[in-house]
C-alpha cells in the first residue's frame, strides 16, 4: 500500500475523464518543504507564515522574512506559492506579543484585524513578501476577510509598499496574484461582489465551518455541530465556487476538508480544480480523483447538494464511495 501511494507521487492528479486537479500543500515551516515535495505536492496553496512567526522570540524584521520567503518559493519554483499574511488571534498567539484576553477569541481580534490595525506589523511582512517575490512564483493572499472594505484597505497599504520598495530600487516581481480567503459567512454571501476585487479565492473550510455552525473548531462538547456535510457548509461552497467560476477566477479549496478523499471527490463534482491538504493527505487524494469520473463527481455532488440532512448526505457519499470501490 505504502509502495503503492509512493508510485503515485510522480502521476498526475486526473480523473478518469481526464479532468486535472491541482493537489498542492498546506505548509507552515520551511521543514514542511521536503514533505510536501515527497507527496508529490505541486506548490503550496497555503503558506501559514505565523508559524515562523510564532518559532521566533521577537517579530521577525524585513530581511528575515525576505529569506525564509525566498527560500520557499526556491524550494517550489516553477510552481506557485499561495503565501497567506500572519493569521494569528483565536487559537493562536505570539509569545512576544500579548493581546488582551477576549470572551470570544475567534470572533475577536485576530488575523486581518490584527494586521489592518497593526499596519506597523503589516507593512514589514509585504515588504518581505514583495521583496522574495522575483525568486519564484508567488501570490498573496489576506485571511478572514469580511467585506469589501478591508480589501480597498490592504490594496492601498500594498500600493505603498510597494512604491516605497521601488524607491529603494529593490526588484519586485510583476502581477502578483491577490487573492483572499473565504472563510467567514459574510464573504460567502458577498462573494460576487469580493470576486471583483481579487484574482483568485480560497476557501478555508476550518474556519467556514466554524462560523457556519457557530461551533468552536476546538472544542469537543461543539464537535457535532462542526460537521463537513451539513447542507449549510456545502452549499456555502457550492455559491463561493459558481461565483468564481462565473467571473472566470480561480477557487481553491485549502481547509482539512480538503484531506477528506470523499470530500475531495464531492469538491470536484463541485467545480474545484484546484485543493491545498495537508501534505501527507495528498497520495491518497489523489489515488481517489484517478478513480472517478468528473461527470460522475459532479452527479454525486448534484445529489448530495439535493438531500436535506448531513446525516444523509453522510450516508449517500459513503454507499457512493464503496461503489466506485
Ligand atoms: C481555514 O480556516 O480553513 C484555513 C485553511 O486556515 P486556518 O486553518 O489556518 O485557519
Ligand atoms: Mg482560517
């Protein structure tokens, strides 16, 4: 089995009906970058920069993060790099930078927030990114966004910073592709009119699912209310994903769901061609998109988005599983 999964790693992820998916990484740390080459990952459709941030005992300056981006997107080069800015708050903090205690963390103070009031912060990561980006294939791409305006924000800081490095004469790569994610249920609702802002959409399914259900990602006594398949969840990416494709935009899907070969197969019956999992979850993914057909998927996901229950939603995927065997 084992043997089998590691043959896989130099096959195209391509159904049956020849429909090619993108399976690339979630990473976090530069030692991250030989596992996901060893699954066969091509690119990273998730850098999650706060965990150099977060190994560190003081925020990292300009030319630390110049390096450790740099070195990433060499490490992936020719394929593309999805580098997110930092996403901390919630669940996760900065031993060097104390944030008050809230009674709802995730629904507080974190990621974008931090980063559109901490611009001070801020500016020094896209420099960083800005400055790495001629080394390889980067995009850039803005967590928890809830509406159109704290895009018209980021845009204007990236301008800046972009000008100011200019002025020093520092080489930045052209059209960088900037993108956010969609994780929040105001940016599903909105999503047609987030698309026109941004090049691409990534749909981050630990979050979606979380705010969807008003259920804590991390907290057990919640654990049946944070459920994949309630109609809710799907449905939430089913419209994020007619939206992107309707504006000819790519869409992703970079959340655990992703890792879930049933759900992956249901995600491209969906109309997602591209997915960004844990690398280890990839062979198996992909072993899983080589058995099916696209037109099967999408019947499947047709099916499923027509039933009224995550119970038998649940049901209908796993009979359907066994079948294609
Ligand atoms: C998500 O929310 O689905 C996601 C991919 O980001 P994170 O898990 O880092 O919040
Ligand atoms: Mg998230």
């Amino acid at each position: 089995k084992r043997r089998e999964l590691e043959e896989l790693r130099n096959l195209p992820a391509v159904t049956l009906d020849g429909v090619e998916v993108a399976l690339k990484a979630n990473i976090g740390l530069v030692s991250d970058i030989p596992i996901a080459l060893t699954n066969g990952a091509e690119g990273v459709g998730l850098y999650r920069t706060e965990f150099p941030y977060m190994t560190r005992s003081a925020f990292p300056t300009r030319s630390e993060q110049f390096t450790l981006y740099r070195k990433v997107l060499e490490g992936f080069a020719p394929h593309t790099v999805t580098i997110r800015t930092l996403d901390i708050g919630g669940d996760k903090t900065l031993p060097y930078f104390p944030m008050a205690q809230e009674d709802n963390p995730f629904m507080g103070w974190r990621s974008i927030r931090v980063s559109l009031e901490r611009e001070d912060i801020f500016r020094v990561q896209l420099a960083g990114i800005l400055m790495a980006s001629p080394y390889g294939e980067a995009r850039i791409m803005f967590p928890m966004v809830s509406s159109i305006g704290e895009i018209w924000q980021i845009r204007k800081i990236l301008d800046e910073v972009r000008e100011e490095l200019e002025r020093e004469g520092q080489p930045i790569a052209p059209g960088i592709s900037f993108g956010i994610m969609v994780e929040l249920p105001a940016a599903v609702q909105t999503a047609h009119i987030l698309i026109n802002e941004v090049d691409f959409f990534s749909i981050g399914t630990n979050d979606l699912i979380q705010y969807t259900m008003a259920a804590d990602r991390n907290n057990p006594k919640v654990r049946k209310y944070y459920d994949p398949y309630q109609p809710a969840v799907l449905h939430s990416i089913k419209r994020v994903v007619d939206v992107a494709l309707a504006a000819g935009k790519p869409v992703s899907v970079c959340g655990e769901m992703a890792a879930d070969p049933v759900m992956a197969v249901l995600l491209l019956g969906m109309g997602i061609r591209e997915l960004s999992l844990s690398a280890p979850s990839i062979p198996v993914v992909k072993q899983a998109i080589r058995s099916v057909k696209a037109g099967t998927a999408r019947e499947m996901a047709d099916h499923a988005l027509s039933l009224v229950s995550a119970g038998a939603i649940r049901t209908y995927l796993a009979e359907a599983q066994s079948s294609l065997g």
